[in-house]
C-alpha cells in the first residue's frame, strides 16, 4: 500500500508540474511557482484519493491546468507587472493645438485664484460676435 501511495504522489507531482512550468516562462517569482505547484499536487491528491465528494470540482481543476497554456506567458506576466509597476508609464499628450489665430490661455498654478473675467475683455467678445454676424448677413445677401 505505501508503494501505491508513493506512486500517486509522485505521478500527482510530476503531472502539476506542467502547469508551473509554463507560469515559469512567464517569469513568475520562485515562491509562487512553489506554491502554485503545491497547490496543483494536492488538488490532484485530493481527487485522486475522493473521487466521489469531490468530483464538482474537477471541472475547476481542468480549467486551472489548461489557463497557463491557453493564456500565454504575456498575459500571465501581466498579472506580476499590475502589482509591480511603480512607475505610471509614458504619457502620450494627444491634445490638439489650438488654432494660430487664437491667444494662448493663460497658465494656471496651483493654489492661484483665477480673476473673474472684466466687463471691457465681455464687451470685446461680444464686439467679435456682432462683426461676424454681419459679415455672414452680408455674404448672404451678397449670394441672392
């Protein structure tokens, strides 16, 4: 009996061994790959030794054993490289520039109060708006 044991461990050992090894080329760390190898040889044990009580979460186990090869080592170094980053990455600033003709807004530092805008800077906008408006009246009636 003692010989069928050490047979099933070193089978169930062997076997989840697979597994880690692919989570191994995705560059996991030493103490995941052990316990990720210790967990996948006890959960074959278990469902080597009782069949019966656990046989719901043999569906679980396949798909356990199958998502290191059906994921890639890409997605599965992505796991590590969420947790491990400290840098935020590069920023690309994809904001257009304004057009040529308009003036630069003004900067803003922090912790600065912005002044409301003066009634003259209101009246010159609103200036802008009536001048284009009777331009296009014109150009209008110009086209008639």
């Amino acid at each position: 009996m003692p010989s069928a044991l050490l047979l099933t461990v070193l089978i169930a050992g062997l076997i989840s061994l697979l597994p880690v090894w692919r989570l191994h080329l995705a560059g996991w760390p030493a103490r995941w790959l052990l316990t990720a190898w210790l967990v996948y040889g006890a959960w074959i044990l278990v469902t080597i030794r009782f069949p019966g009580p656990v046989r719901f979460l043999i569906p679980l186990l396949v798909l356990a054993f199958v998502a290191p090869f059906v994921a890639g080592p890409e997605r599965l170094s992505r796991v590590l490289s969420a947790r491990r980053q400290t840098h935020p990455g590069v920023v690309i600033n994809v904001t257009p520039r304004p057009p040529a003709g308009l003036p630069e807004p003004p900067r803003r530092v922090e912790g600065e109060v912005m002044d409301p805008p003066r009634v003259d800077d209101q009246a010159g906008v609103d200036d802008q708006a009536a001048d284009h408006r009777e331009a296009r009246t014109t150009d209008r009636g110009a086209d008639s």
